[in-house]
C-alpha cells in the first residue's frame, strides 16, 4: 500500500519494520480499544511490526515498546534479558483516524495471526473493539469467550453454527499431538441479536428439528439458545 493510501486513509507515514520479530504492544492513555490492561505488555513474538509517524488528527491507542536491545545484523547483538524484556522506547502501533463519515483502525502487525498461534486473549479482545468502533456488529452476543460463531448462508436459510471449548476434563495422550478434550463445560442460555431487515423468518429451530421461540423488533432478530454442548447448528429460514 503506497504511502500516500496509507496517510491519506489510515492516517500513519511508514517507516519500514522493525528487524526483530519480538515486541511488545500495551494500550495508550486513549483507551478506546478496552483489550489490553495498561498494566499488561503482551509479546508479539512473530510480527515484525511495521513503524510508522502519525499524520492529521490520529488517535494512538496501542504502544509498541520495543525489545531492550533492537537487533542490528553484523552490529549489535542480543542477551537473554534483552529477548524478554520490554525496553523504554514505545512507538504508535495501533491507531484511529477519521475518514469521510467513517473511521479506520491501523494494527502495526499481524495480530490475528498472533493470537491464532498463541493465544493472547488480549489480542482477540483489542480486534473485536476495533470492529466495534468503527461499525455496529451485526450479531450482538452474551456468549462466553470460549463459545466461537460463524455465519454463512446455504439454500436460502441462515445459519449459525456455535462451538464452545470450554473444556471440562483433558487427558494426556502424546499419540494425539498433546492433551485431548475428553469433557466440555456446557453453556447455558446464550443470547442472540441478529441486524434483520427482511420479512419475519418462517422458523428459527435447531439441527434436530427443535423450534425456537424468536422476538423481531426494531430490525434485530433475537433468541436464546437453551444450551450448548459442544458444537451446534440454529437454522433460520
């Protein structure tokens, strides 16, 4: 993305990545992402950020504070401590800007990837808030964290599909790659509101054939499914 594209929409001038792949990021005084704790320095251990200057009237709302010692090839090395300690340089990492009537958020780095393989459920948290801030969602939830959903469509019908690993009991078997979920925690009552501007839905049931009683009001569809074991399909036609 050409720097002109990068001032003009995101607001930030790049200035190339930085040649270490481990830092950290912590939230800014401007605390619209409420993700990370100000008090929480969460490793990006495979990210490269990218390292940019502000333009216009951007809002910094992460921090990237940078290794103790940054590795420069064939100058400057590294110790132990350097590796897993935060130094006292921070950068802008994250920021919002205006633009037209919307808003655009900017991640220095991949955080998506980062919390897919290590599973910082700070980072999970920040990418929702940015979501959030910029447009309303279109299904709004009171599931738990360990409840993931995904929407598609097929055949004309909606449908949501829940997975909880809420996990109740593990065992160990090298065989299977590491621990193996032998139990999962159900989850009870779990709220749905879906934006809907359609006519009413003719059913909304479960994937055994259960009906589930729904509200259409003010252009949200909303129901609640009883219970959750392990995975689930609701089916809206």
């Amino acid at each position: 993305m050409k720097d002109s594209l990068l001032s003009d929409v995101m607001g930030i001038r790049c200035r190339g990545m930085l040649n270490y792949k481990k830092s950290f990021i912590t939230s800014s005084d401007n605390r619209i992402l409420q993700g990370i704790d100000p008090r929480t320095h969460v490793m990006l251990r495979e990210c490269y950020p990218e390292r940019f200057d502000t333009v216009d009237d951007v809002q910094i709302i992460m921090l990237s504070e940078l290794p103790a010692t940054e590795v420069i090839m064939k100058e400057r090395n590294f110790s132990y401590a350097d590796d897993v300690a935060p130094g006292p340089k921070k950068e802008p990492f994250a920021v919002v800007h205006a633009y037209g009537e919307g808003k655009c958020v900017y991640f220095g780095g991949n955080i998506g990837k980062e919390y897919g393989v290590y599973g910082h459920p700070e980072l999970k948290n920040a990418f929702a808030c940015a979501v959030k801030l910029c447009a309303e969602p279109p299904i709004r939830t009171n599931a738990p964290s360990c409840v993931e959903l995904a929407f598609y469509r097929k055949a004309g019908d909606h449908i949501l599909h829940f997975m909880n690993y809420a996990i109740g009991q593990l065992k160990s078997t090298n065989r299977a790659g590491g621990y193996a979920a032998e139990q999962a925690l159900p989850v009870h009552d779990i709220n749905i509101s879906m934006a809907w501007d359609k006519k009413p839905p003719v059913h909304v049931r479960l994937e055994d054939g259960t009906d589930i009683p729904y509200a259409l009001e003010g252009g949200w569809l909303s129901f609640t499914v009883p219970k959750l074991e392990v995975h689930l399909l609701v089916i809206i036609g």
